[in-house]
C-alpha cells in the first residue's frame, strides 16, 4: 500500500450525531468521520442501535454477529445506516449493533446525566470486542480501529489480547481522550465478565488499585493515543488534571498527541443556519440583534439592547464551572445578576444540585432565565441572540461552543484551560487584539471580574467590542485540517514498529 494513499478507518463510538448524541462526543465522532471520508478515506462507524433510533437502515449487514464474553454469548443484529452528509456526497456507513438487554434503554448512559446504568462496563465491553469480530466476519480489514473515551477504550485491550495473530494483526490502534475525567471503573470481579483472563490482568492494563479502569487499559494498549486540543495533552501529564492516570499519560508521552476539534461549518454558520430566524455575517450583523430580541422574548427576558445577554449552553457539572457560579458563600452569580448590566440564558442539564439552584435563583431574579434540558434549535438560538458566552471550567479538554460563539460573533469568556487557552486569544487593550475574555483561574472572583471586563468594554467602547466580534467571527477551525492532522497519526499507529503492519515492511 502506498503510504500516502486512502485507509481503511474503523471508528468505535458510544455516540454519533444526529443518530445518538449525550454530549459533544457525538458531534466530534460525526463531523471527524465526515471529514477524512471527504478526504478519499474508507470511513465506517460501529455504534449501540439504543431505542429510539429509528433512522432508516439498508438492511442486515451479517447474520447474527456473537459475542463471546467470559461465560456468556451475545449474539447481536448488526444493520447498516449511513450518516448524512450535509454536502450529501459523501455520507460513512455506520453500522448499529443490536442487542435489546443491553441497549434498548431511556438513556445511552443512565436514566438521567447523574444516574447511570451500572452495567455500562458490560454494555460497552460488548461493543469494543464486536469491532473486531464484525471487521473479520465481513472480511473487511482496517488499517486503524479508532476509539473514543472509556466506553469503547476496550477496542484496543481487546485487540493486543486476542487479535495479535490473524487477519487483523497489523491493524493500528487509536484511542481519543475527550475528557480524563470520565474513565470507566469497574469492581475487580468484573474481570471475567468482560472477557479478560485473570492471567492476562497486567498485559490489560485494567488493574486500578481494588478495581478495573478501562480508559487506563485502553491507554495502556492503543499505539497512539490523541486528545482533543495540544494544550489539554500537555494538561493531563500533570497531577492537577491528570486524574489519577498522569503517571501513566507521562509514561506513554511519545505517543500522545493533541489535535484541536474543527467545527461543522455546514452545521454552524450564522449566514445560512436553518435553526435561526435571521441570518447574518460579519459585514452585516442586524441579524444578530433581530436574533437577540427573540432569544429574550422566548426566554421570558426584558427585549432591550441596553443589557449584555450572557449565554451558557453546558452541560450543568462542577466540572463546567457551575459550582463556582452556584456557590452560596461567594454568591458571584447574585452579585452579577445584581451589579452588572446584564441578561443571563443558560441551557444544560446536569446534577440535580446545580440544576435546583439555578432554577431558584431564576425564580429570584427576573434577568435569569433557565431551561433545563436540551434543544438544538435553542442552542442556535442562544449563539445567535447573545453578546457574550461563558465558560468557566475548571478544565476543558477542547470545548466546541467557545468556537460556535467566535464564529457567531458571540465573545467567549472562558477559564485559560485546554482548547479554551488554544482557540480564545485574551483581549489586550493595549494593542487592541483579541478574540475574547480569559479567566486566569478558577476562583469565584476572577470569574466575576473577566465577566464584569467583558461587560464594561461593550458598554463603554462599542466600536472596540465590535472589533473584537469581528476578529472573532473571522477565525476558522475546519475539520479539514483536524482530519490531516489525525490521518498523519493513524499512519504512524499503523506503522507501529512492534509489530509486522500491512503498511510497512515486517520489523528488523
């Protein structure tokens, strides 16, 4: 095979939008695998058929595929059905695995964000070893599994365990860390349950102090591993955003690289957005405002151009920031509502907690308004009909809406974590660049004063801000880009020295 020509890509994902999506992941997985099929690649997607998704399908792919896990045989549906291309030339086949038991569920995760299901190990352990069985029964071989997070991180613990001869032996190995902070633990007795030999515990890589932690195995195993901004790669070898896994992460820090998310520019562009009443660009911006005064009126808010409408679309986690803002010792979201000339909307849903102290001071304060939930129009809309977006995560691995605002000539403020730090240029006054406001930590006040910058540079200097806006609105982001980088390492993970590849010559 010549190395610069087409690969064959096998993505494993828990999410893939617009057929399942929880969170971010789903949009990434999808508009990626667009991307390097767009690029001449032989992409093809493998993901849960959960309930609910009822996309038209061309038919069983195989006969019943089984699953052999520990004592028990799953023998699955497989259907194929494609993912829409808004361009509609080049749509990836994605193909559903079908098992009712463990995926025809309320949830693709759990009941709600805070209750997941307890066999979601199991759940995903069946996907992760389906990758390969599927690939073999059909006689079709990649040049690369790609996985994503903990639920399918097993792709590539499997693949070193039981796939190290055959057909499939000189298949690369990817794994995607969106966020660190969700790994997958499992009891230690849930060894056999997944498939795993307890002789073959260490070369796994699952063992986690009393437990099993499948990101750490899927670390441990995949020949590369990518996250999703250079910042946040850099991030999680340390203590502080390591999770417990920075040992591991420096350990493996030749083979770890941050490649930063594009964004849809078919899906996410305010001059021709099918979910916004009217459209707009940087050399004409009335649609904007048009947009701002129906984001306040279905939001309950005041119609006026005189405050700033704040806009949050997140999910609603400590992790986002919201502790900080919910926080009753500080009280910064009050002193905000209370002090600032402004208008806040947020979007999410979340922990219980959160999600009850927004709704109480919503109550409290007639410029909050809450909706709890998730829509993609309103999301749009949110972009669309606000000034500024905030962000104040404590750690964010890429962010995508920080990228959607820019593009919306909506300036993000946003905590200088992750891709954050890599896509949002702070404001300098002095020189007057910048794409938007930074919070340099995490406490409550800082917070309180990049918000409180923002605010008082569109009160006081309009054409400043409006610059700003404008810088912004002009920056780009293509997944082109991002799908050369990621072609760039499925090559080297196929070419791993460790062993004999189809795309080079067998090791010295």
């Amino acid at each position: 095979m010549e190395m610069r020509s087409p690969m064959k890509i096998m993505m494993v994902s828990s999410e893939a939008f617009p057929l399942a999506k929880a969170g971010g992941l789903g949009d990434v997985v999808s508009a990626l695998a667009q991307a390097l099929c767009r690029s001449g690649h032989d992409v093809r997607l493998l993901l849960p058929r959960y309930r609910g998704l009822t996309t038209a399908t061309q038919g069983v792919v195989t006969a019943p595929l089984c699953v052999d896990l520990g004592e028990r045989r799953y023998c699955c549906a497989v259907t194929e059905t494609r993912l829409p291309d808004p361009q509609g030339t080049h749509e990836v086949p994605v193909y559903l695995l079908e098992y009712n038991e463990l995926f025809d569920r309320s949830g693709i995760y759990g009941e709600t964000a805070a209750h997941w299901f307890p066999d979601n190990p199991l759940r995903f352990a069946v996907l992760s070893r389906a990758a390969a069985i599927l690939c073999r029964t059909i006689n079709w071989i990649p040049d690369v599994f790609h996985s994503h997070d903990w639920p399918t991180a097993l792709v590539s613990v499997y693949h070193r365990l039981f796939e190290a001869e055959g057909p499939l032996a000189g298949t690369g190995l990817v794994l995607s860390i969106h966020n660190l902070g969700y790994q997958g633990h499992a009891p230690l007795h849930d060894l056999s349950l997944l498939g795993i030999p307890s002789e073959q515990i260490a070369i796994s890589g699952l063992h986690s102090g009393d437990g099993l932690n499948l990101l750490q195995g899927g670390i441990s195993c995949a020949h590369q591993v990518v996250t999703v901004s250079p910042r946040y790669a850099r991030e999680i070898a340390e203590p502080q955003f390591g999770f417990g896994l920075d040992p591991l992460i420096r350990a493996r820090n030749s083979h770890v690289t941050g490649i930063i998310n594009g964004i849809d520019y078919d899906v996410w562009d305010p001059g021709s957005d099918p979910l916004i009443p009217y459209h707009y660009d940087v050399e004409n911006i009335a649609g904007k405002q048009r947009n701002r005064q129906l984001l306040q009126m279905e939001m309950g808010l005041l119609p006026s151009l005189s405050p700033t409408v704040i806009g949050m679309v997140s999910r609603l986690t400590g992790q986002k920031g919201l502790y900080e803002l919910c926080d009753p010792q500080h009280g910064i979201l009050e002193r905000m509502l209370e002090t600032l000339p402004i208008q806040v909307v947020v979007l999410g849903t979340g922990e219980a907690d959160i999600e009850a102290c927004l709704l109480q001071k919503a109550e409290r304060y007639p410029n909050l308004a809450v909706r709890i939930g998730y829509e993609e129009r309103l999301a749009h809309l949110i972009e669309a009909g606000s000034d500024l977006f905030l962000m104040p995560s404590r750690y964010e691995p890429c962010g995508l809406n920080q990228m959607y605002s820019l593009r919306y000539g909506t300036v993000p403020v946003v905590t200088r974590v992750g891709g954050l730090a890599d896509t949002v240029e702070p404001y300098d006054a002095l020189h007057d660049t910048g794409t938007g406001f930074c919070i340099e930590g995490t406490s409550p006040w800082l917070i309180f004063d990049a918000v409180e910058a923002a605010v008082t540079l569109r009160h006081d200097n309009p054409a400043t801000f409006a610059r700003m806006r404008a810088r912004g609105m002009q920056q780009r982001f293509p997944w082109e880009a991002s799908a050369h980088a990621y072609t760039e390492i499925y090559r080297r993970a196929a070419l791993d020295d460790t062993r004999v590849s189809r795309l080079s010559s067998p090791p010295r």
